[in-house]
C-alpha cells in the first residue's frame, strides 16, 4: 500500500492534553463524560468516545501511546491486545477493532484498541442505592465474566470498580487485561503490582495465587457495594495485612505453616486478634429491603456470600462456581451465560520468554498488522 493511501485513511484530533491519529471511520472524538441516566463514565484519559460510521454506534477507543517504555509495559501492551481478542463473553469488554497510525517497525509507538462504549463504571454505581435484585444481577454477571476468564487459563489479578464497567440497563462487563496472568504461572506478585485495597491476602504475604484470588477481589467490591466504603482501605501492604486481620482475624496456624519462614515470622511476631463476626461487619441495616420477588435476595444469604468470599485462606474460600450457584446469585442462573463456549486458551508460554523491549515491539506490532489486515477491522 502506497504511503499515501495509508495516510489518507487516517486523521488526527486533538483534545486537550492529548492527540489521537485514528481511522477516517471514527470521528466526533471527544473526552468520555455525561452518559445516559446521568451517569459519568470515568475512565483513564487514555480513553476517548468516538462515533463509528461503519456501524453507526459510539465506542471507546483507548490509546496506548508509547507502551515500549520498558519491558513491563510493553508486555502488558501485548497481554491486553492479545486477550481481548481472544475473549469472548457477554460479561467481558470485547475488542471490535484495533490498529496503528505508524505503518512500519521503526516509527511504531501507538497502539489503539477500539471497544463497546459503556455508561459507567462501578465506582459511580456503589454510591447509588441498590437494591437487593441489582447488587445481585451485578454480581452474578461479575462472577459470570471472571469463570469464562478462568476457562481460559486467565486469572485476572486486577479486578476493582474502576475497571468493570456498566450500562444504564444494568448490563457489566469487565475491562483492563493488563495484569491478567495465567494461571498456570509460578510468577510471585509484588505487594505493589495490583491496586492495594482489593488484593487478596495470598498475594499480600507473597504466598503465590490460584484462580480464588479474583474471588477475594469480588468479595471486596460486594462489600463495598453493601456498606458505600472500601472495605480494607490500607496505605501500604502492611497497613493493608493489618486491616484485613483486624476485621477477620489472625488467620489458623495451618495457613500461618504454608507461608515462608520470614514472612511467617513477622505475622506471628503481631499480637493476634479474633476479628469481627459478620454480623457486626455487615448489620441488616447495611443492607435494603428483602426482595419481594426472591425469597433469597436478603440480607442473610448476602452475608453469607461475603462470608465465604472475605475467607483469608484461599483454600477455604468459595469458588467461582459455588458462588454462582450460591443462594444470593443463582436466581439468574443461566447455563449459556454461565458455561457458554470457552475462549482459546492464552498461550502463556509467551510469558514466560525474556523478551527484550525491542522484541516485544516487532512482536506486538506484527500482530496488529495481521490483525488490520483482516477485511472486517478496515
């Protein structure tokens, strides 16, 4: 393709701070804001709305400008691309385009990915007054989203209420791939990796993680959909240990025996606290009306579930699917949405090689091309 013709399919607009260069098909960009129902979206400034003309819908189109930085950057850029792709869930934020302005390796610096447009993330929801239908219907497709992840090899890592995203119908998705890992990987996270409040105690004393690590997660924001705060608001990863323990408790000797030496060392060297009953962490007056419709949709079957959700020990802690099945979540049980056909399997081994920057860069950059290259993404 001649110089020209790549550059006339191209256009830039620029508002304030920041430049995007997209195709001629997207047009009308503008800074995500007022949505229906009076809903703000708030989203990283990386992200615009744009109206598509090819199928006359509004969409997000997010930029990642310069993710070659260093090689973590540049392999979550690829993790990202990659994944969306291969997920393919209804609960799930679903990649419908991507491209680069820059037509050749050595002038490669922004990727851009282009996605449904939503209304609103969760953070704006939690401060709403749901009732118990809506906390539930939310959740169950939260749950819907990580178990289709999970069928994957994907554990997400990183869910929290700035990345799940809502429409006014109570339609959730799940966004932000960046941090997803597999889950057959070794890898030990760092106590800085995943945002502190929703981080499981797994990952807090370096102990590795299992799929149950989103569940922790979950349990966070449903508590935080109950009580209109964060539940576990630590200000570093011992603060955050801390806290956890004083509403839940010093954890069983048996979990303190699977941690390292010094890790369990320091835990034990704390004075030991019996924590809350759930009773008194998440009083009836937390919660709403019991639902007229749903014998299950009150406060007693929600306590429940954030009981064996908030569990330290991932071992004890509910699975996905027993959540699903759980009394407050399966009154929207639909086997389709539940176990609907797997995605791919992500190839992890990707991650497992020691890439240089410049490596994950040709890397990244063939596969978008291949990607443009296929007549629906023109």
């Amino acid at each position: 393709m001649a110089q020209g013709s790549f550059n006339e399919r191209f256009h830039t607009e620029v508002i304030g701070d920041s430049r995007f260069t997209i195709l001629n098909r997207y047009s009308n960009l503008r800074a995500i804001g007022s949505g229906a129902q009076g809903y703000v979206v708030i989203l990283p400034i990386s992200y615009r709305a744009a109206l598509d003309s090819v199928t006359g819908q509004q969409v997000a189109i997010k930029k990642l400008a310069r993710p070659f930085q260093n090689v973590t950057h540049a392999k979550r850029a690829y993790r990202e691309f990659i994944l969306m792709k291969l997920v393919n869930h209804k609960n799930i934020i679903g990649l419908l385009n991507a491209f680069t302005p820059q037509q050749t390796i050595n002038n490669f610096q922004d990727l851009y990915l282009v996605m449904e447009l939503m209304d609103a993330n969760l953070c704006q929801v939690i401060n709403m007054d749901l009732d118990h239908e809506r906390t539930s219907y939310l959740l169950y497709q939260l749950l819907c989203g990580v178990k289709h992840l999970h069928a994957a090899g994907i554990i997400h890592r990183d869910l929290k209420p700035s990345n799940i995203v809502v429409k006014h119908d109570c339609t959730l998705k799940i966004l932000d791939f960046g941090l997803a890992r597999s889950a057959g990987d070794s890898f030990l996270m760092t106590p800085y990796v995943v945002t502190r409040y929703y981080r499981a105690p797994e990952v807090i004393l370096g102990m590795g993680y299992t799929e149950n690590v989103d569940i922790w997660s979950v349990g966070c924001i449903f508590a935080e959909m109950v009580c209109e705060r964060i539940m576990f608001p630590g200000t570093d990863h011992i603060d955050q240990w801390t806290k956890i323990t004083q509403l839940l408790g010093t954890p069983s000797d048996e979990f303190l025996s699977r941690l390292q030496p010094s890790v369990r060392n320091y835990v034990q060297s704390r004075p030991r606290t019996f924590g809350k009953s759930f009773d008194d962490l998440f009083p009836d007056d937390c919660f709403p009306e019991p639902s007229l419709e749903h014998a299950t949709l009150n406060a007693y079957w929600a306590r429940d579930l954030l009981k064996k959700m908030l569990v330290i020990d991932p071992l004890q802690r509910i699975s996905v699917g027993e959540a699903l099945r759980h009394q407050y979540i399966n009154v929207w049980f639909e086997d389709y949405e539940v176990n609907g056909p797997p995605p791919g399997q992500y190839d992890h081994s990707v991650d497992e090689r020691e890439l240089t920057v410049d490596q994950w860069k040709d890397l990244i950059f063939r596969k978008v091309k291949e990607y443009e290259s296929q007549p629906e993404n023109m």
